[in-house]
C-alpha cells in the first residue's frame, strides 16, 4: 500500500507542477502580475539571458514595460519533464512563445526554448525558485497590413488584460 500512497503522491506533486507552468504561461499572456507573483518564490531568482536576470519580483514588476512592445502574445508550453526528490523538483519545459508587435512595422516574432526551473514546496505549495531559459530558435516574420483586421473577421480576439477569458471563465478571473 505505501507503493501506491507514494505514487499517488508523486502524480500530485506533478500535477502541482504542471498547474504551475500553465499559470506562468496565462500569467505573461494576460499580463497579470498578481498571478505571474504566484508562481515564484519571494526570493527566486528568473534568468531570461539577457531579457532579465535578477529577482523574479523585479520582473514581475517590469512585465508591463516588457510585455509593451506586444499586441498579442501567446505562450504554449510542450514537452515536460520532472524529477521530484521531497520538497525539491527540477523540471525542463520546452515552449514556444508567439509575439506580435506593436506599431508601423508589425512583426510576428516567434521563440522557442526550454524553461529550466528548480522548483521548492514551502508551506505545502509549490512555486519556481530558479527558472533559466534556454534559447534554441527564433523567427521573425514581417505582419501583413491586414492580418489584425482578418483576425478580427474570424471573432473576439483577445490578449492581455481584457481578454475575453476573464469574462467567459469567472472562476479564472484576474490572479486566479
């Protein structure tokens, strides 16, 4: 029976983790720093390369100067992959990251890479203690003149804070 309890266990804590990376990725792309907040540490550290690398509550407070660049952006992690030892867990979560600029000269920027985090459980919650990126591509393609407006044509469009997720999923309102 402890075979099962400690499997069970390890398929919670997983699950913990998984719940993590994709409040991170909601967090960015709604540009909500109450939750971006929640998934680090006080004292973790988030090394961008040289994006940012510092605190992550220093980073935390510039995502709105670093998100302004951005009219959409659109973050989607794949491939993941934990170790679990106790209270400790690394992971290694591969993404892909969709920018569409602002401005005269839209472009659509497009990155991938891997997220290397170290991971605590302090109080029973699991959060980022150290998260690096690697940086294994990137891609810029020149927007159209009427992308926006063919966007538009298909529906609600939505990014940042007034996406349409706060207001059709009222569990998942604003730092939840």
């Amino acid at each position: 029976m402890s075979d099962r309890n400690a499997a069970l266990n390890a398929l919670l804590d997983r699950e913990a983790l998984r719940d993590l990376a994709m409040r991170y990725a909601r967090a960015i792309d709604r540009r909500d720093q109450d939750l971006l907040r929640s998934v680090y540490h006080d004292d973790a550290i988030d090394d961008h390369g040289l994006v940012f690398c510092d605190r992550a509550a220093l980073f935390v407070a510039q995502l709105p100067q670093l998100m302004a660049p951005f009219a959409i952006t659109a973050h989607h992690l794949t491939n993941q992959s934990y170790r679990i030892e106790g209270d400790r867990a690394d992971g290694e979560l591969y993404f892909i990251a969709y920018h569409r600029t602002d401005g005269p000269d839209e472009k659509h920027l497009i990155a991938l890479g891997r997220y290397l985090d170290n991971y605590e459980r302090r109080g029973g919650d699991w959060k980022i203690a150290h998260r690096r990126l690697v940086w294994d591509s990137f891609i810029t393609l020149d927007a159209g003149a009427d992308d926006m407006a063919q966007l538009a044509a298909l529906g609600v469009m939505g990014s940042a804070a007034g996406d349409r997720s706060y207001e059709a999923l009222p569990l998942m309102g604003p730092g939840q």
